[in-house]
C-alpha cells in the first residue's frame, strides 16, 4: 500500500515536450527560432501535483501508465519531492505517454495522439482502488477516464473525501457529486456553444451542491453554488510567458483551498494567483508558484 499523502490525483501524468518560440507562433512555410525548450512532467494531473509540492502539499499521483522515457524523467524529478509515485504502472516495452506544445505568449499549439490512445480500446491508465485513497484529505479527479474516472469520484464520496474536478457540464455524475468544478472555455463551447455565461452558470449551480467556477482566460471568473448568488471576480494582471499549465494550476490552487478550508471567495482568489504566477514564467515545473509568492500576489491587489 502507498504511504498516506494529503491529496490524491487522479488523471493524466505525461511527459511534456515544450518549445518556447522566439517572436511570435508559427506561420506556414516561414522559419521559426526556439528560444527554450524542455522535457518535464506536464498533463493536468502531473501539473498540479507539481504546483501543490511547491504549495507544501503532500500528494499521491494515479492515472496515465509510464513507460521507458516517461519514467525515468518522473523519477529523477520528483525524487526530492513530496510527490508519490507509486500507483503509477510501469510499461516496459512504450516510451509512455507524451505531448509536444509550441508555445509563443497567449497562444499555444499542443500535438499528440491522444485520439489514436482512446480509440485503441486498450486501456492505458491505472484503475482507482479504496486503499489508494483512503486517509488522504482531498481529492482531483480529470474527467478522461470513463468508468474509471466515475469510480474515483464515488470511492471518494463513499470515503468523505472532496474533490475538485474540472469541465464537468452539468450533466455529468462527476459534477453534482464535485466539492468543486472548474469550467474553461473549452467546455463551455463544446458543451454550451451560443449561451451565455450566466446562463451557462445557472444549469451548472443547479446541478451540484458543490463550488462551480467558469474561467473566462482574462476575463473575469464567474462562481457560485445551488441556490445562492452569482459571483465575479478579475484575474490577476500579470505580463503573461506562456499560458501552459495555467489551468492545471488554478485546478491545484483550487485543491489547496479546499484543503485548508478556504471560503468561496478565498478560494477563488488564491486559484486565481496561483495561476497568474504560473503565466508569467517558463517553465512552469522548475518554477511553480510558493505559498509566499502566491500570499504576496493577493496582499498586493
């Protein structure tokens, strides 16, 4: 059994090919200057569980199986973080899931062939089991793993252990059961094309007694819960880098909060934070945000 952490993850943990470009993004048949690139452990899962060690969380990561260049590289960079790995299968004949993202400020291009994985009809990541989530505190859970994913989030409410979720619609089991479901708008115009966003927000709060929060990239936040007020809230202004892991992050900050048992708007704020720091900087796993970077940000706005 894997030692007790405060968190568990559960969802996607990949190696992430990164290439910060010098000037702007790419354009057809014209030369482009790579100014950084890096290899690092990157997806939503292996984001936060990078952003909630720097935070001084203790986690547990489950989900996406590692392979032969995958492992090595989670190994060798969580070795002296509280990040446990031991839930995670090891594939001795694949290199292991990885993502190529071309980054050049606001705008960023992620390959891969996560169409062709799902398609397969081979399964590629670990199944949720009780003893792995028992004692921990708190819980997120990506919504990319079917059955899987579904079985998480009931363990969890069988254990008393809130979660945080993220682009659920109000449809989904995961959602009404979420402590907290963070929108973006990639859910919003797959799921909700043409609406509003209050109206959007008002079938999600319906939906769950849980936080519900809709992130509008620089625009400003929208939250609430079943039966009560409509909440907005600004972002942070920052001087953005590159907006690569800005929503795994909001997602951790969101984790954080619900651990410590921060008030809506608290949490809300922190998450905000935590994510405008991770915007201004490359890259985001060598230089997540601190718990006084973080403090430091809200204090001064």
């Amino acid at each position: 059994m894997a030692q007790t952490s405060e968190a568990y993850l559960f969802g996607q943990i990949l190696g992430t090919h990164s290439f910060l470009l010098q000037g702007g993004f790419l354009q057809p048949d014209e030369y482009s200057e790579i100014k950084d690139q890096y290899f690092l452990p990157g997806g939503e899962t292996g984001t936060a569980a990078t952003v909630l060690d720097s935070l001084g969380v203790s986690v547990k990561m489950a989900g996406t199986w590692i392979g032969t260049q995958v492992a090595p590289m989670l190994k060798e960079f969580y070795a002296n973080k509280k990040v446990d790995l031991s839930l995670l299968e090891y594939m001795e004949d694949d290199p292991g899931v990885m993502d190529y993202v071309v980054i050049a400020g606001l705008v960023r291009s992620p390959m891969g062939r996560f169409q062709t994985l799902f398609s397969s009809g081979k399964k590629w990541w670990n199944t949720p089991k009780e003893e792995d989530i028992a004692g921990c505190k708190v819980a997120a859970i990506d919504p990319f793993f079917g059955e899987d994913t579904l079985l998480a989030a009931e363990l969890c409410h069988h254990l008393g252990v809130p979660y945080v979720t993220i682009d659920c619609p109000h449809t989904s089991a995961l959602h009404r059961q979420a402590a907290v479901n963070v929108v973006s708008k990639e859910c919003t115009s797959q799921h909700y094309q043409g609406q509003s966003p209050e109206a959007i927000m008002e079938q999600l709060m319906q939906e769950s007694e849980g936080l519900t929060i809709l992130t509008q990239g620089g625009g400003e936040m929208l939250y609430g819960r079943k039966g009560g007020e409509l909440h907005r809230m600004k972002p942070f202004s920052v001087e953005v880098k590159s907006t690569l892991g800005a929503g795994d992050t909001f997602k951790a900050g969101c984790t954080y909060g619900l651990l410590h048992g921060m008030d809506d708007d608290e949490l809300v704020r922190f998450a905000s934070a935590c994510s405008a720091i991770a915007i201004s900087r490359f890259p985001l796993p060598l230089k997540p945000p601190t718990l006084s970077e973080v403090q430091s940000l809200i204090d001064k706005n």
